[in-house]
C-alpha cells in the first residue's frame, strides 16, 4: 500500500523537523518545506494527499499559500497551524478553505485523529478505490480490461481513455475538476495536456453516443459531469 503524502509547509526548522520526523514515524511520507514559496512550488510539481500549513510564515502567510493551492485543487484535504487563537482567524481559514484548524502547542495523538478522519472523508468522497467495474446507462465499463460493452459489442479504450472514464464513473453526476484530472492522469495541468484531455473527452462522448441518456458535459473553467439520465 502507497504511503500518504503530505505537504508539511513550516518556518521553524526545529519544529518543522519534530514534526516531520513524528509523522514518518508513523507511516505518513512527509516534504517539510521553510515558507510558503518554496511550499506552493513543491505543491505544484508533487502529488500530495493533504496539506499541513504553518499560518504565519515571513515570506507568504499560509492564508496566502491555501488560497492558491485551493485554486489548483479544490479537493485535497488543507490543515491550519498556528500559535493563534482568534476565532476571526479561524473563521477566515476554513473561509478560504481549510478542513482543520490546530493551535500550537497541540497533542500530537490529536493530529494523528484529525489526519486520519480528514482522510477518511476526503476517500468517501472519491468513492470507493478499488471498484474496477461500473454500470453506466446501457453500458458496462470494465476498468481493469479497459472495456466498454453495450449489449455484445465491446469497445477498446487506451490506458488514458479508460483512467478518465473511471475518474468520471466515480464522480458521476458530479463535477471532475479538470485539475484534479490532468494532475492524477497526466501528472500535469499545462495547456498542452489540458487540450489533449479535451481531446479524450470527445472520444468517450463517441464511445457512449448510442445511450441517449448518457452525456459528458463541460462545465466552463471547471471540469466535467458525467450525466447518468440526461435524455
């Protein structure tokens, strides 16, 4: 089983070291970076789980940083810490998106929980990751065969083709956020991948044509929705 990554951004090298070496200990794989710059870089070119924030950092506040990581991703789990207590703080970190909010000092054991509960719902929202079968209108998807079949004809889907589709069957009648995509899928949310995606979208709207009650639908600057009952 993969480790859960997490993004530790934390100004204080000796508590940001702690508190990394803490977490490892503990399963989790950790990239502790000093400021929110460095941060939102290391953001941009991993993938991560959640996020753990320092609110107040010299170089760019944490309110600062979870605002632009929330513009890349709207999904992906964001914890607070701070030595401040104020309730406006607080209130303006789950404002600008945050699951958490921890003050310093705090119990460790504390943390632990609240990771593994922010985990847990953060998995029911992506549904269940094992399911490799799904019944979509008239059509059966086999994700492990990268099959689609309607009555007994079976439609072959590329390795892309078919880890879109999933990730579409998963957030049926949801939207699929078009960076939550292109960074699971093609591990970047450049231009050029984002048109190449687009390009697949239109191959699966082929593939599922005949069910008059099956249709993909854009959702401008923000994703997709697999619509099941759309006739």
């Amino acid at each position: 089983m993969n480790k859960v990554k997490i993004l530790l951004v934390e100004d204080d090298p000796n508590f940001g070291s702690v508190l990394k070496n803490y977490l490892e200990l503990n399963d989790y794989e950790v990239k502790l970076c000093p400021d929110g710059f460095s941060g939102f870089d290391q953001f941009l070119s991993g993938k991560y789980d959640v996020c753990i924030l320092d609110l107040m950092m010299p170089r760019k506040y944490g309110f600062s940083l979870a605002k632009e990581i929330r513009k890349k991703d709207e999904h992906i789990p964001i914890i607070f810490l701070t030595a401040k207590s104020m309730k406006d703080d607080m209130l303006k970190g789950f404002n600008v998106g945050a699951d958490d909010y921890i003050t310093k000092p705090f119990d460790s054991d504390v943390l632990l929980l609240k990771l593994k509960a922010i985990l847990r719902r953060s998995a029911d929202k992506m549904g269940d990751p094992q399911q490799k079968e799904f019944d979509i209108g008239k059509y059966h998807f086999n994700y492990d065969h990268r099959t689609i079949l309607l009555g007994t004809i079976s439609q072959k889907l590329s390795p892309k083709e078919a880890d879109l589709l999933r990730m579409l069957c998963i957030h049926k009648n949801e939207l699929l956020p078009r960076q939550k995509a292109l960074r699971e899928i093609w591990g970047d949310d450049n231009y050029f991948n984002a048109r190449s995606m687009d390009v697949f979208i239109t191959k699966l709207r082929k593939y599922l044509k005949d069910d008059p009650a099956l249709d993909i639908i854009n959702i401008h600057g923000k994703g997709f929705r697999l619509l099941e009952g759309a006739a």
